[in-house]
C-alpha cells in the first residue's frame, strides 16, 4: 500500500507519466525526422491522459493491451524507458530486441500484453487475459485500449458479449479521437460506444479524457467494480489527436481551425495550470520537466551506443522448441 | 492396451492434461454441456466444472484471441473451432497473433495455447464443412501444426501439443473419430516433428498425414498383391516436418508419392516434393508424384464427393507411374 500523498503529489505524480509520454513522443517525431527511427508510427500525443490515469489504478498483476498508437498505454504501464527507444531505433536491447517495433512494444512480464498493428485485435486478447485473472482467483484486472476507429470490427461486438456473459474483469477503454484513421469516425460509424455497452447491459462511462484527474477518478470506479467482480465496464475518454494518423501524414483532410483549437484543450497544459493554480511552484515542475528530459535523453544515447540485433538470434526466437515437443 | 476410438482418445488427452495441470483450461462452441459436436469433450464439463470447461458464443475471432490472451496471462489454454472452415474468421488472431506473440516481443515469453479443429471430407458436409486448410496454417512462421491419423496419436500429439511452449493447431479428421486403434495404458506423449514408418517397404516412398494414413496401407496392400513393396510414412507433424525421416525413407527406396486429403495444388505436399527435388536429387529415379483433391470446393453430393476424395487407387496409379 503506497503512503498517503496529498492531491498535489497525487496530480504530480500524473504530471509527470503524462509529460514522459508527451515528451518521448516529441522525442520520437525527431529522430523519424532524422531517419534515426524507420517504419511507421503513430503518435499519441494530446491523448496522454487516458492511459496515464488508468494506469494510476493498476498494480503489476493487472495486464493491458494496446493498439498501433500504443506509446503513451505501454509507458504508463511502467516498460522500461530505454528498452522503448531501443525497441524504437531497432537495437538489440529494445524491448523486443528490435523484432517488434513502434506497433509491437510489449513487456508481457510487467502485464504489457503489447501494442497491436491490427485494429480491434487487442480486444479478445485482453478477454482472454481477464479470463485468466477470473480463472486464476485472484483480482487482477485486464485493460483493452482501442480507438473510435475499432467500433467498426466485429471483434469488439464478439468480446464485448462474451466479457458481459461471463461478467470478466475487462475494462474497455475507448480513447474516442473522433478520428478513424483518416476519416471521422461519425462518417465511418452509425451506432455509439454508449448503446454498444448498453446492448450488452455493460455500464458505460463518459469522461473528459483530457482531463487526467476525471479519467484516474472515473477509472478508478470502473476498475474497483472489476475487482469486486460486478463484470465488464466500458469507459469512453473523449479525447485529441494531435498529430496525423501515421508520422508523415499531413492531416490535409482536417480543418485548420480544428487543430489550432487542440491547444486549449491539451491535458499536459490543463494538468500543469491546475497544479500552478493550486500553490505548486513553477520551479518544481520545471524540475519534473528536466528529470524527464535527462531520462529521455540518456535512453536515446543509449540506444545509440547499443549494438543493432543479429539476424541469427531472430531466426532462432521464432519458436520456443525449434523441432517441437 | 485396449482398443479405442479415435474420439474417445482425444477426450482422454483433455482429460489427463487437465488432471495434470491446474492452468488447463478448455474453451469452444458447444464444448461444454454438449460434449462437443463430435463428443471429443464430453464428461469434461463435469469432471472439471464450468469455470474450466467454458461454453462460448459463436465467436470464432474472439475464442481465438481469447486462447492468446489467456496464454499470454499464465494458463494453457485449450480452444476448439469446431470446423475448419470456421478457421477463416479466427485467422487475425492465429497469424498476426498467435504466431508472432513471441517473436515480436523479442522472445521473452512464449504462447503456450492449443488449438483444436476438424477437417476433411466423406460426410457429405459440403464446401464449407469439408476443407483441408492446415496448409495455411503451416505456412505461417510461429505456428506448429499436428495431424493425428491414429488413436494413439490422437492421443499423444494433443498431450505434446499441450506441454508445448507454442501455439500448436491440432488438426483432427472427422471421419477418425469413431475408428478405433490400441491405446497403452498409460497412453504415450507422442513428440512433435517426428514421423513415424507406418508400414516399412523398400520399393517406394509414400508420404501422407492424417487420415490419409489409411488410404495409403490399404494402396501398400493393393500394390503388395503385386510384387511391389510400398513404405507408408505418416508424418503426424506438418509443422515442422520431418525432412529427415522422408529424405532417409527416399534414400532407401528412391520413388517419392506425397498424398494428402487437401487440395494438390500448393499443397504440403508441394513443399515436400520441392525440398525432396532439392536435398533428395541424387537418391530419385523417378519423378516425384502428388496425390491430392483436385482445384474445386468439395461437393456434396456422395457421386461428387467420392469422386473427389483421393483414394487408393489413386495411390496405386500415383507409385506405378514412379515404376515405369
């Protein structure tokens, strides 16, 4: 049990996931820039708030899985920091030993299931898991993060019917961008997430997912009802993409005034205003903000510094038993 | 040992690798209070209880996803989809999860599920309760695919695929069920990857899984009416596949005929017959021949659908061919 913290070191604490996730993506879209990280990534940022205070209720035991913009949901999971930019700049020591990258970082020993390239298949991976933890006895509880976009897979409908009649420990966690892809989502989608969930009487949720503190208290009721075994629970974050579907992209199909307006809503600069306004003083943030930066900076040197995998080990990690049995 | 049905023995593989181990558990449609359409799991419900034996929607995407989730969080799981044709809607979850599950998270964890499924043709079931597809399946690197011919091996392979760190797609043929063969008591793990002579000869090679094994005996039969001595090799593992024991099967015989129930074309028997062309060139003295159905969805009708099975008198045409 962690000591009692006042509600300023409480929202501190989420101040700094948010500001790690916001400024290692910030990092990322850099070194992509460069060419020092190949392939494709999606950006979380505007969207830190929703794994970060998810995150702020779960223990080791809890697992989560996660979608192709899967940064913010992995770090917040607590992977370790330089095994991600490893991962990302595609060396040995990354998470995934440079086999994964950005759609694949994963650290299944720590309940990160992985971020998924498939959109809506991290849903029946997290059912299985929460049927795990139920089959296991214990109170553990498993996280599905998907986007608006994954309202159209069959397999969301599949999961949330099977989560509701075994009344499983899951939490679906829609961080709902209005983006799927590269079109709105209301053009894409007829019903909504609410009448989903209330299809399959599973309780659903609204929050201002750019609000940490609404999203770790809304959490917070949705998760302690998993744990008690009242069955599945959907919570709807709405919430911002900031950056276009994929690094590159030029988001050309999206109004400028639209984007000028993510700026008034950011939950980074929501959660430090509120923290300013609440007697923390600016140089304790500023400490926060350079802690955060050393970090980021030693693992991109150390990314740097490490050796790239060899094809040999890969080939030979394929399978567990090469010959079976 | 005592004779068993084919059925009876993959029910005694779920039961004891339940006994054995707590983390077992077995999920799929109708699996549960119905026994399972073919009755593979009948008893297990109540032997185990409902936490352990689960019933699910028809949800194929989701049971497979469930299998890797719950793999991934610390139980062996154990998921039926209860024709193979139903395969196509759990694919995402077997070939862009299952398989890669371990690899791309760097080859720290394992994905320790098994996946039960029927195939083939014979009960007039129709283009899409008939097929063959474990091709597919074994193309896919991460994935191991088993295909028991016998109810031994029924038996053995499922334990094997169970103790298995990987994902194992267990591929039985509906039309074994009911036939019976010697168990032991207790019943062998059989491992995977090792073929097994079904039937030694020296004359010719032939090379089959699953329920093919029986028509390829009864063409050995047929041809040692005439003087020729076919060897029968079952390889039970798809996935991988014993190379070693074909390649050291040809070197002795020097005719190679691969058979399968699935469709020829692209096949495992293709697979086979490139790697023999190559490793296996200097030992042919004749080219190597396929058996399998033809180019076309398997029909209904029993004029259509005989016709359409490979038989053992396409075996016996298939080895006089390697003999001319």
């Amino acid at each position: 049990m962690a000591p009692r913290q006042s509600s300023n070191d409480r929202l501190l604490l989420l101040y700094e996931g948010m500001l790690t996730i916001r400024r290692a993506e910030e990092r990322l879209q850099a070194l992509f820039a460069d060419g020092e990280v190949p392939g494709f990534i999606h950006l979380s940022i505007g969207q830190e708030a929703v794994p970060v205070g998810i995150s702020a209720n779960l223990g080791p035991a809890d697992t989560v899985a996660s979608n192709h913009r899967g940064h913010g949901h992995a770090l917040a999971k607590g992977i370790d920091l330089d095994g991600f930019f490893a991962e990302l700049m595609g060396r040995e020591t990354g998470l995934c030993r440079g086999r994964g990258g950005s759609m694949h970082v994963a650290d299944v020993s720590i309940g990160m299931l992985g971020a998924n390239g498939i959109v809506g298949a991290g849903l029946p991976i997290t059912l299985g898991s929460a049927l795990a933890h139920r089959t296991r006895g214990n109170d553990a509880v498993a996280v599905a993060y998907f986007g608006d976009g994954a309202l159209a897979e069959g397999v969301l409908h599949e999961c949330l019917n099977i989560a509701a009649l075994w009344r499983l420990p899951m939490l679906f966690a829609c961080e709902n961008n209005g983006w799927s892809e590269f079109s709105p989502t209301d053009r894409q989608m007829k019903a909504k997430l609410k009448d989903l969930a209330g299809a399959f009487s599973i309780p659903h949720h609204d929050v201002d997912g750019n609000d940490v503190e609404a999203v770790a208290a809304a959490a917070r009721n949705c998760i302690a009802a998993l744990r008690r075994g009242d069955g599945p629970r959907v919570l709807e974050c709405h919430t911002t993409r900031v950056r276009g579907h994929y690094e590159g992209d030029r988001q050309d199909y999206r109004a400028p005034d639209e984007l000028a307006g993510l700026a008034e809503v950011d939950p980074v600069a929501r959660c430090s205003t509120r923290l300013l306004a609440a007697g923390v003083e600016k140089a304790r943030l500023d400490a926060i903000s350079q802690a955060v930066d050393g970090r980021i900076a030693q693992a991109v040197e150390r990314a740097r510094a490490a050796p790239e995998p060899e094809f040999g080990d890969a080939l030979a990690d394929v399978y567990t038993t090469a010959a079976g049995g | 040992m005592a004779p068993t049905r084919y059925g009876k023995a993959v029910n005694q593989a779920l039961h004891d690798a339940m006994a054995a181990d707590p983390t077992v558990i077995l999920f799929g449609e109708d699996v549960g209070e119905a026994g399972g359409p073919f009755k593979a799991t009948r008893g297990l419900q109540e032997a185990f209880g409902p936490e352990r034996v689960r019933d699910t929607p028809i949800s194929e995407a989701a049971i497979a996803g469930m299998a890797v989730g719950a793999a991934l969080s610390g139980l062996k799981p154990v998921a039926e989809i209860m024709f193979m044709d139903f395969i196509t809607l759990a694919m995402d979850q077997l070939v862009n999860q299952a398989a890669k599950a371990r690899f791309m998270f760097g080859g720290r964890n394992s994905v320790p599920l098994t996946l039960r499924t029927p195939h083939g043709g014979g009960l007039n079931a129709g283009p899409q309760h008939s097929q063959c597809l474990e091709v597919w399946l074994a193309h896919i690197p991460g994935l191991k695919v088993v295909c028991p011919a016998t109810p031994a091996d029924a038996y053995g392979l499922l334990r094997a695929a169970i103790d298995d760190p990987d994902p194992v797609i267990v591929v039985e043929n509906k039309a074994l069920y009911a036939m019976k063969g010697d168990l032991d008591d207790p019943p062998a793990i059989v491992p995977i990857g090792k073929a097994r002579t079904a039937r030694p000869g020296t004359d010719v090679t032939v090379v089959c899984y699953g329920a093919a094994l029986h028509i390829a005996l009864a063409a050995a039969e047929t041809l040692a009416g005439d003087g020729v001595d076919a060897e029968v090799i079952d390889l039970r593992s798809l996935q991988p596949w014993d190379e070693a024991a074909v390649l050291a099967s040809l070197a002795r015989t020097h005719r190679l005929v691969v058979l399968h129930e699935a469709v020829e074309a692209f096949g495992i028997g293709a697979e086979i017959a490139a790697r023999m062309a190559d490793v296996g060139f200097d030992e042919l003295d004749a080219p190597i021949v396929r058996v399998g159905a033809p180019f076309m969805p398997v029909p209904y009708a029993t004029a259509l659908e005989k016709v359409y099975l490979p038989g053992a008198g396409d075996v016996v045409a298939a080895v006089r061919r390697t003999l001319a």
